[in-house]
C-alpha cells in the first residue's frame, strides 16, 4: 500500500519536471499569505491563481466556479500519471488520494471521515437520500418551496411511487426572518414526518436559512433533517459538528472553486442504519459509510483528489476571511442596486437573511437580453431567472471577484436601466 506521504510526494507541487500546458506553467505558482486585514491588492493576488482574463467578470458561483491553479495542476498532474500508467498496480495510489480528500473533507466539516460519501453532485447527494430512504404511505415528507428541483422535484416525483405524502412551506419574499423558518417548519412537522428537507443557501432570492435550528428542531421531533449546501459550503465555514443534521450535500465546483463532478453526502453516524444505497456496484470507499454508499464503480479519482486541494486551498486563505468577503462582495452589489431607479431587489439587504447570492428584477427590462448585453458588452457573467416567480437576474460573486467588478455591474445595469437593452 502506498502511504500518504508517497502520495503527496507524487503529486507534490512545483517539482518543474511535469510538463505542463502553457497556461499553467505561466501561472504564480504561490498563493499570497493572507494579511491581517485584507485589501484589494491581496485579493488581486488571489484573482491572479484563476485562469479568468482579467477583463471577464463572472459572478455565478451559485451555479458553477473556476478552480484556482493549484487545484488545476493537481488535477493535471494526477490525471497524467494515471493516463501514463492505467494499470491497476499504478493506480493504486489513486485510493490513497481518495481516502485523502476524504479525510480533508472531514476535517473541513469536522467530522469523521467514516461519515463522508463523496458523491458527483448535490444533485445525487440530494437523490441518494430520498431514494435510500424506507418511506411509506402514512409516512409524511416537509420541504421547503424554494429548494432545488434535485431536491423537491425528486421528492414529489418519489412519493407517487413510495405512496409517502409531501408537505411544502412556502417562502416569502423577502425573507421573513429566521423565526419564520423554524415556526413554519414546527409547525408542519406531525408524528407522520419522516424528514425535513431545507436549503442552506437557496439559489432563488439568495435566503439563508437557520440550519443550526432547524436542525435541533427535526432532532427534538425525531425527524430526519436534510440540508442542500450546495449554495453554502465553500462560502460559509459550514460546521456540522455544530449543526449536527442527519445529511448535508454539496457540489465541489461551486464555492469550494473545486473539479466538476464531484460532491459531498455527509451522513451523521446516527443516521447510517437509516438509509440504504440505490447504486450497488465496485470500488467502495474504504471507511465507514463509504464501504456501502460509496461502491458506484470506476470513479474519476484526479478529480476526487483536486477536490481535496481545493478545501486546501480555502483553508490557506481562510475561511472566515473568505466569508466576509464573498458577503462584502454580496453586501456592495446590493447597495449598488438598491441605487438604481426600477430595480427590485428579492435578496434581503440584511446579511443576517442573505450571504452572497443577489437576485433582482430589473424593472421592466427583458431579462435574456439584459444578461446577453451584460455578457457580450460589459464582460458581467450572471445567471437569469425566467417566469412568473420572482423573475430576474442572479449575481453571486466569490473570492476571484473584486470590488471593481461589483462597481462595474453596477454602472452596467444602471446604465441599461436608463438606456434600455
Ligand atoms: C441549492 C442547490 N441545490 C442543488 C443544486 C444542484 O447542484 P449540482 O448541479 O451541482 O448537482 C444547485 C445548483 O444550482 C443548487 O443551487
């Protein structure tokens, strides 16, 4: 067996024997210390580790992130060596880099590695748990409306199958309070329910729900408690030691800036015996839940193990620090837009209800065209929101973002507010 330090030794950074693509190579190699207070040049420094050319201002990190360059060469260099050598002798260490990340992720959760499945997505992190679940008719289900379709679609989509029921509460807009959540939810939980499903970050008005207390609510009821992350891992310092749910999902490649295709389950130790794997098959992880739920065949490892230089990566910088930027970021814009003649904002203004996911509906501008101008005239990467319920544009800005950015969104669509698009 390979250890640890081999591993890391193989992929150790800045050994200038690997040949790498251009681009890379031309790369900083090193990540600046974090200053005390940072300003505007150290997160210049951080912006220069991403391969984004500095006039492109993307600002979608609900929906997808760049990776920085460490995580870029690591995944390179780990990719390189498989592809080199795809022999079962060779690859061996790629288990080591997996079981590493694991226990990375762990860490970054603090909790214990025997509680990690690294999954693709949120996406099938959130479908792992509803399908994994011994759900009946009887049996009673509670959402929350805003959560993602991988999440409420899917349970609605179950229950006709299960015979189980669903009950959703709705979210208003703006967002009503942190009382309001764990009111609603204390009060749609019955002896029947079986799980209360809820969104960290939500990707819709940008709310930030009370996790920590609405999960000690479910755990009060007896009720199993699931949590999308997928909008809050990477941009808060998420801690479940202290939240304590039973599941809590995340993609790698949002605001951990990780590789595409790759996520978290957490599955709380007293939650284990609760919950069955949907996808049997080889190549399980080799510690606690991940020896049942995490046999999902041949898996792209340098991606795995890219995730982990990713939580590397953040932990360098800070995570505080990277929270209050990325909600200083979140806090400019929503200044900036609250300024502009027609412009409604759905995020709350109060960084108690909101973080660094802003959405607005720009008066009565048509919103694809709107988003088009922004990217082909300004250079502003953003998201839509189409339809009748809270129509708009998205901007979620993270650490490869500056203040500039945000003061160039901005005067953009101020200026297309009084222009026209
Ligand atoms: C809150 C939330 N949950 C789940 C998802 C799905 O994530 P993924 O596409 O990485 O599976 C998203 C994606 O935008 C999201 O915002």
């Amino acid at each position: 067996m390979i250890s640890r330090r081999d591993f890391s030794r193989l992929l150790a950074l800045g050994s200038g024997s690997m040949l790498l693509p251009q681009q890379l190579s031309a790369w900083p190699s090193q990540l600046a210390a974090t200053p005390k207070q940072p300003d505007e040049r150290f997160w210049m420094s951080v912006r220069e580790q991403f391969l984004m050319p500095p006039d492109l201002s993307v600002m979608n990190a609900a929906n997808l992130c760049p990776s920085p360059a460490p995580v870029l060469e690591v995944m390179y260099r780990a990719t390189k060596d498989m592809d080199g050598d795809p022999s079962f002798d060779n690859r061996q260490k790629m288990s080591t880099g997996k079981e590493e990340a694991r226990r990375l992720l762990a860490g970054f959760l603090r909790v214990t590695p025997e509680e990690i499945v690294i999954a693709r997505n949120t996406s099938e992190a959130n479908n792992i748990v509803s399908s994994g679940l011994d759900l009946k008719a009887g049996d009673d289900v509670v959402i929350f409306a805003d959560n993602h379709p991988s999440n409420n679609a899917a349970w609605l989509q179950k229950s006709k199958r299960f015979g189980y029921a669903v009950s959703v509460i709705s979210q208003p807009n703006p967002h009503p309070g942190a009382d309001y959540f764990v009111e609603a939810a204390a009060r749609a939980i019955t002896p029947r329910t079986k799980v209360l499903a809820f969104t960290h970050q939500t990707s819709t008005a940008g709310d930030v729900l009370p996790a920590g207390e609405l999960c000690r609510l479910a755990r009060e009821r007896g009720v199993l408690s699931l949590v999308d992350g997928a909008s809050a891992l990477g941009f808060f310092d998420v801690d479940l030691s202290e939240m304590q749910p039973d599941f809590y999902t995340a993609s790698s490649h949002k605001w951990t800036c990780g590789p595409k295709e790759v996520g978290l389950l957490y599955v709380n130790a007293r939650a284990q015996s609760s919950i069955h794997p949907s996808i049997i098959s080889a190549y399980p992880g080799a510690v606690g839940i991940s020896r049942t739920m995490e046999a999902i065949g041949q898996r792209d490892e340098p991606a795995i193990i890219g995730f982990g230089e990713a939580l590397t990566f953040q932990t360098k910088i800070g995570r505080k620090v990277i929270e209050e930027r990325s909600r200083a970021l979140g806090q400019a814009l929503i200044a900036g837009l609250r300024r502009i003649d027609g412009v409604h904002l759905w995020t709350h203004p109060d960084p108690a209800r909101s973080g660094a996911v802003v959405t607005f509906r720009p008066g009565n501008l048509d919103i694809p065209k709107l988003s088009a101008a922004l990217y082909r005239n300004d250079r502003i990467g953003c998201a839509t929101r189409t339809g009748s319920d809270r129509p708009g544009i998205r901007l979620s800005p993270h650490i490869y973002n500056t203040m500039a950015e945000v003061d160039r969104a901005v005067a953009a669509i101020t200026k297309y507010m009084k222009q026209g698009v």
